[in-house]
C-alpha cells in the first residue's frame, strides 16, 4: 500500500504541472522566482538566479483561472514557473499571452497543453512557427555561446578560494548546465490564437486588453492592459533599462511608445528589470531611441561600416539614466548592424 502511494505521488509529480511530462533540466536549489505582488491578483515574476529564466512572467489571477504573460527562456523554466506559481495559487493555467517572439519570453510554450490557448501577434506567430526564430542572430548567438559560459564558470568555481563565493559560483554552473539542457529539448511552438491589432478577454470583472500598438522592439510586440488596475505589461518595448534592438524599428519605436503613453496606467511591469512606476523612464527612452538611430545613421551616410558605427556611436549623454546598459561610447554591434539593416530595407519588413 505505502509502496502504491508513493508510486502515486510520484507519478502526479512528474506529470502535476500541467498534465506533462517533466521537462530535463528543472534542478535547482531553492526557489527560482520571486512573485512580486503588484495589485490584488496581478503578480511579476522575477528569477532569483536559481535556475536560468532570462526574461520576467506576468501572473494574472482571475476568478477561476490564471493568465500567463510570457513564459521564459526554456520548456524547464516554464515548468517550474508552473510548478512554483502553485504557492500563490490553485487554479489553472488557461491562458499564455506571447509579448513577442524572443526566446527568452516565449521558448516556454511548449509546456502547455492542447487545452491552453497562447495568444500572440501574427508576427510572433509567424517567426515561431518552422523555427524561424532559431536562425534568428539573437537566439544563435546564445545557445552558441552556453558551452563557453558553462566551461568559463567551471574554471571560476575552480579557482575560487572564498567559501561563499564558490557556493554562489556552484548556484551558476548548476543553472547553465540545466539551461543547455533545456535547450536541447526545445520545440519552438507558436501562439495557436493570434491577433493584428487588439483583442480583449473579459474574465469576471476583470478586463484585459492585448494591444499591439506598432512596431517596436520587433514588428509584433503587443502589451497587455488591465485598465482597471492600471496596470501595463510591456514585454520588452519598454523594460527598466535598455531593449536589446536586435529585431527592431528602431526609427518607428517611438512613436510605438507615445502610443503607449495614451493608455491610463500607473505601473509597469517590464520584460527585464522590476516593476516601475516612473514614466519619465519611457520619455528617457524614447530620447536615446532617437538619438541612437539618428548617430548611427550619420555614421552610415558617412561610409563607416557597421562593426565600427558599433564602436563610435556615442550615447554617453544618456548614461545617468542608463547607467547599467552605458558606460562609455559604443553600443551592441547586433543593435548597429540591425539599424543599418533597418535603412537598407526601408519600407520593407
Ligand atoms: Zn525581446
């Protein structure tokens, strides 16, 4: 009897979330997210660095279910985030809403059931459907550069004399080690609903709109809206720092955020970085938007190639406000060669 009940709990651990299977690479020690509770029911999910996650999560929790807004870097991190967000609450996961298509906010979707609509822009559709988002650069570039990260942590947990700091080392390894694990188990899968430019869900009380309000980050961001709690979640059109540009319109993604700024909200829960309330932030983003397309832009009228316009571009005037992503002039050579790109195509996708 003992021996069938344990059989039991084990089996309903392995396929609890979900229904599914257990994904590789889901070990950790401790928790691997923080739910940050920003309104009754509406929670932002941050990694604590247990395990790799990248990108944060939005929890909404409605009256009898839950919508997920993004869902991470890999089949295992959604895993756990399913397996985690049990601590806050017991009801179904029905809903996951893509804000776009980048690895780290959609490599996730995989983990849901057939019973789950994912809901994104045609766009995130689009690139993640036949894995196309996997020959994107962005995602190239980082699986291609986990075995280096992983053999680099290895040699530092090695020759690190302090105690703590090898621990805190040991804590990195093990979750780059399940990361390409992970990723090796992964299977791009798209929204099965998608829209153009808005839709709404109305659960109980509770409104939430998914707009899509430009091109931005990439040609298919969409925010989520829940105007009664005013509250936005902005992917990665608008994080706590700088967005990558790898994908963007970098010339349109202004005008993208003076969209934004009609909408009635007072907290914004970002892609990376935390919640925020200061939406001067998005004025102080805007600004280096503009800027950085018009430097770059110079540098290309001027015949420099992108590599170096990547070097000489200087955005340091905005560094007060940016002070993690700028600390001298240059900026990423993916954002450069993404603008030249951007110019050389105009008018076209
Ligand atoms: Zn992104």
């Amino acid at each position: 009897m003992a021996r069938f009940a344990l059989a039991l709990i084990t089996g309903l651990a392995l396929f609890g979330v979900a229904g599914l299977q257990q994904p590789a690479g889901t070990g950790h020690a401790g928790k691997a997210f923080r739910f940050n509770k920003v309104k009754e029911g509406v929670y932002h999910a941050v990694g604590t660095g247990a395990l790799t996650v990248v990108g944060n999560s939005s929890i909404i929790v409605n009256d009898n279910d839950v919508i997920v807004v993004d869902d991470h870097v890999s089949p295992a991190a959604a895993w756990v985030l399913l397996d985690e967000l049990k601590a806050i609450t017991n009801k179904p996961v029905r809903t996951v809403i893509n804000t776009h298509f980048h690895y780290d906010h959609a490599h996730g979707n995989q983990v849901f059931g057939p019973d789950v609509e994912i809901i994104g822009h045609e766009f995130t559709r689009e690139m993640l459907i036949g894995g196309k988002s996997l020959q994107m650069p962005l995602y190239k570039n980082y699986r291609d550069g986990l075995p280096a990260q992983i053999e680099n942590l290895k040699k530092r947990v090695a020759a690190e004399p302090d105690a703590a700091r090898k621990a805190a080392l040991q804590t990195q390894l093990q979750a780059a080690e399940s990361n390409k694990e992970s990723q090796e188990e992964l299977k791009p899968t798209p929204p099965n609903v998608t829209l153009q430019t808005r839709m709404t869900l109305h659960r109980g009380d509770r409104e939430i709109q998914i707009r899509f309000l430009g091109r931005a980050h990439t040609a298919g961001d969409v925010v989520v809206y829940l105007p009664k709690e005013k509250v936005v979640i902005t992917g990665d059109m608008l994080t706590s720092g700088l967005s990558n540009m790898s994908d963007a319109f970098v010339n349109e993604w202004p005008g993208t955020l003076d969209e934004l700024k009609k909408l009635d909200f007072d907290t914004v829960l970002p892609g990376h970085g935390d919640a925020f309330t200061d939406k001067a932030k998005i004025d102080y983003f805007q600004a280096y938007l503009r800027d950085v397309w018009t430097e770059v832009s110079r540098l290309k009228q001027q015949g420099v190639s992108a590599e170096d316009a990547a070097k000489r571009a200087d955005l340091t005037k905005h560094k007060d406000h940016f002070p993690n992503n700028i600390q001298g002039p240059g900026i990423p050579p993916i954002a450069a060669t993404r603008i030249y790109e951007v110019i050389d195509t105009a008018g076209r996708r």
